[in-house]
C-alpha cells in the first residue's frame, strides 16, 4: 500500500534522491555509458515501457529523471530487512501472484494518478536471448486506464552492469545505452482493447528498429 503521509513523502524525496546520485556516479564512472532522449518527454506521469536484459534495468531506465519513479517489485522480497526497507523507501509497487491482477492494475494506476512515471517491462522478465521477447499488453491497458502516455525505452545491453547468473554488479569497458522516445498515445478512435494492442504493437515495432539500429552501428 502507498503511503502519502507528508513526513513520509519528504524521507522518501531525499532518499530517491540521494539514490539516484549514487547510481548515476557508479554507472558513469565503471561504464561506457550514452543516454538519448526525446525532447517531447519532460518528466510527466507515463508509462515508461522498457525492454528487460539486467537486474540493473529499473534503476538505469529511472535513475535518470529528477522525479521519483514506480517500481514493480515481487511482494515477497518486503519480508528481506534490507530489501523491504529499500522497496518501501521507494514506494514500490508489490506484485504477489496470489492475489488478483485488478490490485496491482488499481496501485498502479494510483501511482500514475499521482503524477509519478512507471516502470514497466512488456517482457515480462528478462530475456534469456539477449533480444526482444513476446509482449504483453499491460503497459498499453495501464496507461489507457490512468490516462497518461507511454514513453517506450531501450536499454542497449545493460548485462554488462548485471549479467543473468552474477550475484553482483561488474565493471565493463564494453558500450551501454539508454534510449527514450517520443511520448505516446493510441488513436482517440479505437476501442479499449484495440488501443491497447494498438499500442503493444508500437512499442514492439519500436524497439525492433532501435534495436537494429544499435547493433548495426555497434562498437565493442
């Protein structure tokens, strides 16, 4: 559950703050690292829709907006001490699997009527391959739902910060990019489902041709 007190907004401020500090300076300082953004974006409530490659892809799609971020996050990792405190901090968005889909629509949307972006992965989860993988549609049907646009991401390998299978991150010397587009919305003239297929269908033809254009011109 969110919690909007005021005393616990302001610890949360300057803990997202303060956060967000240090990964940038970690990420800049051990990596070759290139963020691209789109000028129409400036921080509003969206969805931020991202491909899943890294245990690092939350914070390296979040930690570069100056506004605090929503976080998915599995409702079991609030009993780990650290972990629960960090995640609450944040005001993450818990994800059981025992309870209904409608709850975590309805904190999401919550969340986003507030005026925060979220973070979301159409993936799913991270893809074993290294490339894009088969999209789900909740992004689309939560930012039809809150009615805020969709902002798609591409994360151009981020395992090399935090490969599948390391317990920690690692230094590289190898290239990583952070690529934000255009805020967008679906067509006013289609019905529910249509916009959110509609837009499921964007954000993969999106990120297939950043893809392509990323590994075509890549450099070690």
């Amino acid at each position: 559950m969110i919690d909007d007190r005021p005393n616990t907004i302001n610890s949360t401020s300057i803990f997202n703050a303060w956060a967000s500090a240090l990964m940038r300076l970690y990420t800049r300082c051990f990596y070759r690292l290139r963020i691209r953004r789109h000028s129409a974006y400036n921080g509003q409530a969206c969805v931020l829709a991202s491909n899943h490659r890294s245990f690092w892809d939350p914070p390296l799609v979040g930690m570069w907006h100056r506004h605090p971020m929503g976080y998915f996050a599995r409702g079991s990792l609030w009993k780990l001490p650290i972990v629960g405190w960090t995640l609450k901090k944040i005001q993450a968005i818990p994800v059981n699997r025992d309870e209904p889909a409608m709850e975590s629509l309805r904190r999401t949307i919550a969340v986003l009527e507030s005026g925060k972006p979220v973070i979301v992965f159409p993936e799913g989860t991270r893809s074993k391959t290294g490339y894009l993988g088969r999209f789900k549609t909740g992004p689309a049907m939560f930012a039809r739902r809150a009615n805020v646009p969709v902002v798609p991401v591409y994360l151009y390998h981020p395992e090399r910060i935090w490969r599948r299978g390391w317990w920690m991150l690692w230094p590289s010397t190898g290239r990583v990019e952070v690529v934000y587009g255009k805020p967008v919305s679906a067509p006013e003239g289609l019905k529910g489902r249509q916009q959110d297929k509609w837009m499921t269908n964007y954000l993969k033809n999106w990120m297939e041709v950043t893809e392509q254009k990323l590994f075509k011109h890549s450099c070690p």
